[in-house]
C-alpha cells in the first residue's frame, strides 16, 4: 500500500460567502488564493483556521476569547466551512484508491472531480471511500469538504459551568468545547477535519483492521502471537491471495532480525470480505514490553502482506507490537485496583490528560513532547478523561515507545450525562447505535498498542443501561487475559484454552472494561462523588491516615501557576497584577485574583478555613517574579508531597494515585506541570523526584524516614545519609545509617529524623536525604527539602536570597542539525565542614555519567557592579565543545532552587518579546547544592532556525547567565 497524507495546501472560507456548489468547485470553479478562501490548518479546527489567517484573536491570550463569536450565539452556519485542496493520483487499470479521513467534526459532504459523498455524523469514527473511478484521467484531482459542526453545540449560561447547558451531551462528540472550571469555552466546537486525510493506493484485495495479541505460558518463556485480519477483495473476480505475516526486531546498529515468517493460501470471493486468522505463532522467551520505570520498552514490528495470482503484492499493513500482559483486579487490602503487567504488580503513579491543545492542532512533534515530559516525570499511566478525546496513534505510538499506560475513557461525563448543575439529560447521546459505532471503531484503530491498558465508559458517569450492556460484552475478556489463567498454568489448562476462539478473533479480549471512573475498584467502587480534592493542601496531610480513605483516587488536584515569562506572554500588562491578600476569619488569607487570571480559571494558593496562603508563607511577593516564583517553591512541596504520601502507603492502603491533571489544553492557571507553552512548572520535578523507582523520602506526618523500592529487584547493602544544613552554611545534624536492606515491591520505614527534636532547632532549614550503595558509594536517590519548624514559617529564606554562593560551572555540548545536547556539572564551591567529611564520599554526579575534564580557552569579563564573573568561549560546531564558568561569591551556604532556562539571543525581553526557546528536557532542574556538592544537570532542546541559544541559570540566591555562541 502506497499512503499519501494530505496535510500541505489546504484553502478553506466560510460556507455562507461561497457562492459555488461542491460540484463547482471541484470542477469548472475551483477557488484561488482570495478571499473569502484563506490557507487551512489541516490537520486542525475551523477556529485554528481563523486564528492562523489572524481573522480572530488568539483565544488563549488573554481575554480575547471573549470577543470571538459563539457557536450558541451565531448559529451553526457560522461554523460550517469548506475545505479545499488537490492531490495526484493516477493509479493502474487494477489498483484502487481510497480517501480516508480518521477525524471529522462532525457530518460532512465530500466533493471529488464533482462526484459527491455524504459522510456520516460522528467525531470520532474513520472514513474510506474508493475513489477510484472519481479520479481524473490525468491524475490531477480536485477534492472539497464541507463540514458541519456538530447538532447540539449548545449555549455557554452566564456562569459558565461544567460542559455549559449540556448541549453538546446530544452528540458523539468531545464535551469539554462548552468549557469547564479549568478550561474556557471553545467557540467552534472544535468543527473542522480535525485528523489525518491521506490518499492509499492498493490492489485488488485491501488488509483492514488487523489484531495483534499474544498469550503467555511457561512463565512468560512460551508465548504466542495470534493475528486476525479482515481482507476486502473489490475486484470482479475470485483472487487466490498469498497472505503473510512477519515479526522482526530492530538491533543495534539498523541491524533487523526476522524472528518469524508465515505465510498462508487464501481465497476471497469477487466484491467481498473475508476474515482469516493465522495459526499461532511461537516465540521463546522474547523482549517483553514494560511501562516507564518497569523495564524497557521494546517493540518488535508486524507486517501483513497480501500477494494476488496475476497481480503481485496488492496490500501491507505494517505496526509495531509490544509483548505484554496486563491484568487488574480490586485488590482485597486496600479495595483499590491493583495492575499486574506481565504478572509484577505496578504502583500507579499518573495522571489526567485532556489533550494536547484546544484548537486540535495535534502533531507527532506535539506529542513526543507531552509523552516524553510524562516519562520524565517517571509517572506510568496517563488517563485520557472521557470529555476530551479518544487519543490518536500518534498519542498512542509515543506512549508505546516512552513506557506510558493507559486509561481511555469513552465520551461520557457526569456533568453532561446525567449529574451535572443543572441536572443533564442521564440517557447520553441522541443515538446510542452511533456511539456503539463510534466506540468499536476506537478500539479497532487503537487495540495493538501495547500501552492501552484498560477501556472506561466515562467520568464519574456510566453510559446508558444499553450502551453499557453492549459495551461489556463488545470488550469481554478472552479466558487467556481472566486471572485463573496465569502464564505458570497447567497444560491442561492450556489445551482448554486454545479450544476457545482465536484471542484476536475478539473485537480486543485482551483490556478490561470498567463501566465508569467511580466504579470497580476506583474511588469508593460505587460512583460516588469520592475523588479529590482539587486544591491547595496542608503538605503533611497528604500523609495522615485519614487523608483519602479509598484505595485507588482517579482525580485528586492541586496548584499550577507557570512562571512569571509565561504570564507576560500569554497575557496584556493588566495580566501581570499579582492577587490582592484579603485577611478573613481565623486568621486565613483570601486571594483576590485580577479578572484575566479568573477567567484563566486560576486556583488559589490559600483555602480560607482550612489551609493558610501557603506563597505568603515566604514573606509578601513584591510583584509579578516574586509571586510566581514563590509559587513554584510551592508547586514543588505540594506535588512532591502529594506523591510521597501516596507511596508511602503502597499496598498497604493505596495501588495508585492520578494527578488531576497534568497539563492543560490551553493557557489555564490550574492543574498542570507544564504549561501550554511547554515550559515546565517546579511541580514537574517535585513528581519526576517523588516517582523515582527508588526513592528516599520524609514522612512529613511522622518525621521518619521511609524508602519506596517499586522494582522487582530487593535492595542490599545500602546506607542512608541524613544532613542537615541551616542558613548560616553549618551542618547542625548528620548522620550516616549503613547496612539497610528494602524488600521488592515495599515502602519501608527506616528510623525516626531526630532534628528538630535536638536542642536549639533553627526554625528554617535544610535537610538532604541521599540512599546509596555502601559497596561504591553510587548514590540511588538523593531528596533535598526546606523545612520550618511547627506553626512556623519560611519567611527567614526572604534575607537569605542576600547571601551569594560561589559557583563552578563546567559545560560540554553537542550539536546535530538543530538540537542542542548540553551538559552542565555545577558545584557549590563553599568551604567543605571538616568535621564531616563522610559527607562527600559519594558523587552526585556519579549516578548519571562519569565526570569528564574539559580542556578550554577562555576571555573573563566581569559584568556591571563587580558581583558576578561571566565567561563566555566561543564555540565552534564540533561535539565536545566545553567551557568553564565560575561564579564569585565569599559566603558559606546551600546554594538555593537554582533552575536552567534557554533563551533565544536575538531576542530582547526589554521590548516584551519572549526570548525562551521551548520546550526542552531537562534531567532536573529546580534543584539545590549544600557545600561542596555538585551535580550534573542536561538540557536537550531544538533551536529555530537563525537564533543563537543562551543557557541561563537562575536560582533564589544566584542569577546568572552562561550562553551558548
């Protein structure tokens, strides 16, 4: 098969200014360049059009979206546009051609060389039209879509509200466009071709849909991979087709080796389909796949190939493959459900995705980014909420590759299906046979990924009784994947087992079904409202017993302010004010937010009542970089904490936990550890150090240490360092514990931190945890915390922020095309303590890469004022590149929060231009250095074309710059 994706050329206009029918317009009237026709996003929405074209303003920027026309308000018409474009194809006398649309939102009319097909209604359900006979002799052809948006857009009521009036429930389509508490209405409804459009060329007999599952014995060394494929002959006579199927891997060095090849006789009727099934085929003991933090990830790539008498190769259909087994069951401890890949049970550590952006300008650029910040974050699951999208391959591709679960939700919400304020209609959409198509559809586009682990049939809500109904038996599982069958099973067992049908004969047989978020081992298992909270917490309480009750919490939020650059790029100066500070009763503080954070839905950093302003903890911010600042020390106590007391009750009382949410679709002010710019909040490494496999932490509620080990390996011979540092640069506490054992799979509880029991406690301070190897001193964790005393607060870190640490930066970097690899070793040069030399037996830097000497010519310049000393080099495009900075500073102490940023040099943010290039992936950042301490941070990022990248650090008392020529 020949594809060819149509994403280049696209015009599209406003179908009440057109004055040409469809026909017209692929025949004698085709459009130009002017308007009322404009350049389309394609992939892409309507709204996407209009914002690219700057015919509407940018509706994140601030409260331009206000200004944008709603659907509710305008009418359909408004939104119902034509798309226009034109494609080669001049197939032989005996191939076919189809046009495929994997995404319309949400009815169309196609037009091609003046031939007319109605598409029918639905978001999320492909498209394939033989267009062979449409094509034009010279293969010049011309094609136009008129689309529709979706029945019941629905209006926005005043006060907004969860899924506006409901509307949009009426329709197999995303719920989230009416607006939510964290997301502001989408104006268009997301109407538009709003997935992938290719052209494929194949012969007479088409491959479609196939299935890929394996089975497992023996302990995971036998195993099986089963295949079923639909095969479509659209010729006029019988063909006897040759029908094969191969299974390689992809070695070092672009090395591949075939592992498997069969091959088949089949015959398919003239203008027909059949459905054929291979015999099993055997593997021992191959590469099994295993989520992010488990294992590796590997793939071995399918290929079905269909050969016709008379013709050659007609068809092939090519996909990667994963060998695993997933199973889940509600556990009898906690009542949580507990997942079990490739039979070891696995902690889950995750969180809420809507999409990537609200406009639907998706792309697989787009995604490895989201996918990889997930993976760095060392979270295993993602949860595709049921009112946004089913995800797309390429979502999926890059969750296989990155080692990410997940949890796809159906079309369904409690606010829009039946629980919402005002009540919603509870009987879901209009036509429940469309969602049922809609629904089998998903699961045959995106059942061979490795990374689905499970179907749910929405948020907080079940579907109706009948959609339900259908749905359980659609998805039911096969007797391989029910748990009496374990890989250690009998043969007899066995044998019963291959008398039952084919596994990949199910619609998927291989994923459990959950009828609903609340329900079968989530939350309270019953569908009550028993997720959350969604707001700023107490960090200790997250450890407490009563905290959450149940064993598995779907959503439970928090805080997510970006930083301040973040801010100033998305919103109009009168953006940039900071909350007012409102004293209420007991002594709590109310924010009151500016009109443009409101309507970016911003989340407090206080709850009247319950929990103090936690950003005043550290003195009143001055303004826009004090507040958001502050707000990141915040963000990563919070989600460090969040995820710390979680696992500190691994299995014991909880399998898992999912953050609501990880990101947002759109400049909003809550719930993200990302922003939509893709610059990361401190929120992101309080998680990416929380989740470690291997992980030392402190139980903020019972002031013991704790070590989480999530591998299936046991820990032996490790030590355990604790030091203490105050804000003069003395270690006032240490101590070293050896000879420490940690089962597999267990969070041990290793003794209690004495400071600030001790005599004469410092109300602020430092404390560093650091897990290591007793035999080579390699450290396996490493937690760095600030701390104040009970009922105190940080506020002593305000007049800290004077006190300037000397630093040594020693930097390397490669090059290739226009990605950036930098490699920074930076070291807190304050006098080492003498009387705690233990203290630096074990390199930091040692845990990522062994430490590298640079050679290097340098010109120093000390910048304006005397304080700080910049060294620049020049640097020519080779690998290795390296240079050596070093920072003045006379005092002893913690050098504090300090954080990399990229920016582009050529431009000024004096003129209120964002000079960030984003995103990049950092190793860590946010990060602290007690005396003498160093560590090794990389920074990987993509540089547009003609700017020159400048690497800056900053930190709460250091602000420097180091720039890359």
């Amino acid at each position: 098969m020949v594809k060819t994706v149509l994403e280049e050329g696209w015009l599209a206009a406003p179908s009440a200014n057109v004055d040409f029918t469809g026909v017209q317009l692929t025949t004698a009237n085709p459009p130009s360049d002017n308007p009322p026709w404009m350049p389309a996003v394609v992939p892409g929405t309507v709204l996407a059009t209009l914002v690219s074209n700057k015919r509407v303003p940018d509706p994140f920027y601030g409260l331009n979206n206000q200004a944008i026309m709603d659907i509710g308000d305008s009418g359909r018409g408004y939104y119902t546009f034509w798309f226009y474009t034109t494609f080669h194809s001049k197939p032989s006398p005996d191939q076919h051609v189809d046009l495929n649309f994997r995404g319309i939102n949400y009815s169309a009319e196609v037009y091609l060389n003046g031939h007319e097909t109605v598409l029918p209604k639905g978001m999320f359900r492909r498209h394939s039209i033989d267009v062979t006979n449409f094509l034009n002799p010279d293969g010049n052809n011309k094609l136009a879509v008129l689309v529709h948006p979706p029945d019941h857009p629905g209006t926005i009521p005043p006060q907004g509200g969860q899924g506006g009036d409901h509307e949009i429930g009426k329709d197999v389509a995303t719920q989230y466009v009416q607006g939510w508490d964290w997301m502001a209405p989408i104006r268009d409804r997301n109407t538009g071709i709003w997935d992938e459009v290719s052209i494929t060329v194949a012969g007479p007999v088409k491959v479609v849909d196939p299935h890929l599952v394996s089975s497992f014995f023996d302990g995971y060394k036998r195993v099986y991979l089963h295949a079923t494929t639909d095969l479509t002959n659209r010729s006029d006579k019988a063909a006897n087709c040759s029908l094969s199927i191969q299974v390689s891997i992809e070695l070092e060095g672009n090395t591949v080796l075939v592992e498997n090849l069969q091959t088949k006789q089949v015959s398919v009727p003239a203008n027909s389909h059949v459905q054929f099934t291979f015999p099993e085929l055997f593997f021992y003991k191959p590469n099994l796949w295993w989520p992010n933090g488990m294992g590796k990830q590997s793939l071995y790539n399918v290929e079905i190939t269909v050969d016709v008498d008379g013709h050659g190769e007609s068809d092939t259909w090519a996909h990667h493959f994963g060998f695993r087994k997933i199973h889940s069951e509600i556990d009898s401890a906690t009542g949580g459900r507990l997942f079990k890949v490739n039979g070891e049970p696995i902690f889950i550590r995750g969180g809420n995705w809507i999409l990537s952006d609200g406009l639907l300008r998706l792309s697989k650029k787009r995604y490895q980014t989201d996918i990889k910040f997930h993976a760095d974050m060392n979270f295993n699951m993602m949860r595709c909420w049921g009112g946004g999208l089913a995800e797309r391959p390429d979502f999926y591709h890059y969750c296989d590759i990155y080692g990410l679960l997940v949890w796809q939700e159906f079309w369904i919400t409690g606010d829009v299906d039946g629980r919402g304020d005002p009540v919603s209609n509870p009987d879901g959409p209009l036509d429940h046979e469309l969602f049922l198509y809609c629904a089998r559809d998903t699961v045959k586009l995106l059942r061979n990924h490795p990374s689905l682990a499970l179907w749910v049939g929405g948020n907080e809500q079940t579907p109706p009784d009948d959609i339900t109904k259908a749905l359980t038996n659609d998805l039911k599982l096969h007797p391989f994947y029910l748990k009496v069958n374990e890989p250690d099973q009998s043969k007899s067992n066995e044998e019963t087992n291959l008398t039952a049908m084919d596994p990949s004969q199910y619609l998927d047989g291989t994923r459990v079904y959950i009828k609903g978020s609340l329900w079968e081992g989530f939350a309270d298992s019953q569908g009550g409202f028993t997720d959350g909270p969604y707001e700023i917490q107490d960090p200790e309480d997250f450890f407490r017993d009563d905290y959450y009750k149940y064993g598995f919490n779907p959503e439970v939020g928090n805080v997510g302010m970006p930083v301040a650059a973040t801010i100033r790029a998305t919103m109009p100066p009168e953006g940039w004010k900071i909350p007012l500070f409102k004293k209420v009763d007991g002594g709590f503080v109310e924010e009151i937010a500016n009109p443009i954070w409101v309507y970016h839905k911003y989340i407090p950093y206080s709850k009247p009542g319950l929990v103090h302003d936690q950003i005043l903890l550290y003195d009143q911010p001055k303004d826009l970089d004090d507040f958001c600042l502050k707000a990141q020390l915040v963000n990563y106590i919070q989600y460090r904490a969040l995820l710390e007391g979680w696992t500190s009750r691994m299995w014991t009382k909880y399998t898992g936990v999912l953050i609501w949410k990880t990101q947002n679709p759109w400049t909003g002010l809550r719930g993200q550890f990302y922003d939509h710019l893709y610059d990361q909040t401190a929120g992101f490494y309080g998680c990416k150090h929380a989740a470690e496999p291997i992980h030392v932490q402190l139980n903020l509620w019972t002031n013991f240490i704790e070590v989480v080990n999530t591998t299936s390996t046991d820990l032996a011979d490790v030590a355990i360092e604790v030091s203490v540092w105050d804000l003069e640069g003395t270690c006032p506490y240490y101590e070293v514990t050896e000879k420490l054992s940690v089962p597999s799979k267990k969070t041990a509880t290793m003794f209690e931190m004495k400071y600030p029991k001790s005599t004469n406690p410092k109300p602020v301070y430092f404390l560093l945890l650091k897990l290591y190897n007793s035999s080579d001193s390699r450290i396996i964790s490493r937690n760095f915390y600030w701390l104040h005393l009970p009922n105190g607060d940080y506020k002593l870190l305000e007049p800290y922020r004077k006190k300037k640490i000397p630093l040594k930066l020693t930097s390397d970097i490669s090059i290739s095309g226009s990605t950036y690899n930098v490699r920074v070793i930076v070291k807190n040069m304050s006098k080492k303590p003498e009387n705690n030399t233990a203290l630096y037996k074990n390199k930091f830097v040692e845990k990522y890469d062994e430490r590298v000497d640079f050679d290097f010519d340098s010109d120093v310049t000390k910048p304006e004022g005397g304080l700080l000393q910049k060294l620049y080099t020049r640097f020519s495009r080779v690998e290795n590149d390296s240079r050596v900075s070093e920072v003045n500073g006379t005092e002893v102490g913690v050098a504090f929060f300090l954080n990399f940023s990229v920016h582009s040099s050529d431009k000024d943010d004096k003129k209120g231009e964002d000079t960030r290039i984003l995103p990049v992936h950092y190793s860590d950042n946010y990060f602290s250095l007690v005396p003498g301490e160093e560590m090794a941070i990389t920074l990987s990022f993509e540089v547009p074309k003609g700017a020159t990248p400048r690497v800056t650090l900053h930190g709460w008392n250091f602000d420097s710059a180091h720039t890359v020529h």
